[in-house]
C-alpha cells in the first residue's frame, strides 16, 4: 500500500512515496564563478513551493506555455514588463 504524503494541487489526487510528481518552485539562488574549480557554484538563497503537480496534472500543461505566462505577467518594474 502506497503511503501518501502530499495532494496534487490541480486535482487533489493522493500523491504517495514512489509517485513522479512536479513541483513548481520560486528558487532564489547565487551564482559565482570559482577560478580555482574552473566551475560555476549555486549558492540557495530561498525556496518558496508555488505548486506541487501529480504525474498526469502536470503532463497536461505545455511548458512553454507556462514560460511564456511568467514572461508576460506584469510587474511593478515597467522595465520587465512586456
Ligand atoms: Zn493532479
């Protein structure tokens, strides 16, 4: 038996230990550049959960749709504001 743990917020479909879900997240991170490793290191800063998707949820929706509806959603800063 499947032990559940969250619910999809689309649906509100159990999502349990084992299921593939999605988890839409706003991830604040620092990027620097160490010389010495000759990489790039991500330092978190914040996560805030904005929604968590259940497997066939989340499959429903086309990503690039949903870049494009983060692109367009006006802000107070008119310099990103298409
Ligand atoms: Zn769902």
């Amino acid at each position: 038996m499947k032990t559940p743990f969250l619910d999809c917020d689309r649906c509100g479909k159990n999502i349990s230990f084992g299921d593939a879900f999605v988890s839409i997240n706003r991830f604040i991170e620092q990027a620097e550049f160490i010389a010495a490793r000759n990489r790039v290191e991500y330092q978190p800063i914040d996560s805030i959960q904005i929604a968590t998707l259940c497997a066939r949820c989340a499959n429903l929706f086309d990503v690039q749709a949903l870049a494009k509806i983060i692109k367009s959603v006006p802000t107070e800063d008119p310099e990103t504001t298409l």
